[in-house]
C-alpha cells in the first residue's frame, strides 16, 4: 500500500462518522432557522453555502489531511532530490513506478471519494473552497 493509500483510508475512517455529525447539526440549523422550510434552507444556506460540509468538524478533518498530503509530497520530493542512484532515464525512478511523486491533496481528498464511497463524495462536492492559507514563510498552514 503506498503512503498515499494509507493517508487517504485514515481520511475516510475519519471522515464517514464526521458526515454524520454535519448531517445532524444541518438538520436542526435548518430546524432552528424557521417553520417555512424552504425560507430557513435560504436563510442557513447564506450563512453556511457549502451546506453541511461547511461543518467545523469536516472542514477541520480535510484541512489536517490536506496538510498531511503536502508534507508527503514534500518528503517524497526531497528524497527523489537527494537520491544518488541513476534512474532508468524516463524521468521517473524505477521501484516507484506505481506510486506518483506527487499528488496534490484536492486529487486525493475530493476527487478520490467518489469512486470509492459515491455518497461521501456527493457530500464533500459541496466544499468548493480551499480551507487552507500561508503562514508568514509562504508555508501551508
């Protein structure tokens, strides 16, 4: 199993049971927001536009194995820098062919869900925003 694998099956167990939770806390947003429930839909959905992914708790999960992608990609750059042994000259090291150097996180964290749990991935097409930003070295934070 490539590291990408292990970190993507954490994100999912991690995950699954937070849809949950957004799910809940959703329903009585929308409950609490009025009796007309397509006014209190509108109303809760200005407030909160990626519906209940927008919950802390997902935005939360996805931000920290966004991160934990970005540091693999970063291992994994360093060490295909730093490698002394001659590739095969296509440009790729050898025992890795399977495994891409590179991966960017919304790849793996959005566009992997639905192949594997199509519900989970309707779910999380709803955050259309990058939870992520730069600290003052132009690190992702």
């Amino acid at each position: 199993m490539s590291p990408y694998d292990s970190l993507f099956l954490d994100y999912l167990e991690e995950l699954r049971p937070a849809r949950d939770e957004a799910v809940q806390w959703w329903d009585s947003l929308i409950q609490s927001a009025g009796t007309d429930p397509k006014s209190a839909y509108t109303q809760v959905r200005l407030r909160w536009p990626a519906g209940p992914a927008s919950y802390p708790r997902i935005i939360a999960i996805y931000r920290k194995y966004y991160l934990a992608c970005a540091v693999l990609n970063e291992e994994r750059e360093a060490a295909r820098g730093s490698s002394s042994r001659p590739s095969a000259g296509w440009g790729e090291d050898d025992e890795d062919d399977d495994v891409p150097a590179f991966v960017p996180p919304v790849r793996l964290l959005i566009d992997g869900i639905s192949p594997v749990d199509p519900e989970l991935g309707d779910f999380m097409e709803a955050l259309v925003f990058s939870p992520m930003g730069l600290d003052v070295d132009e690190r992702l934070s």
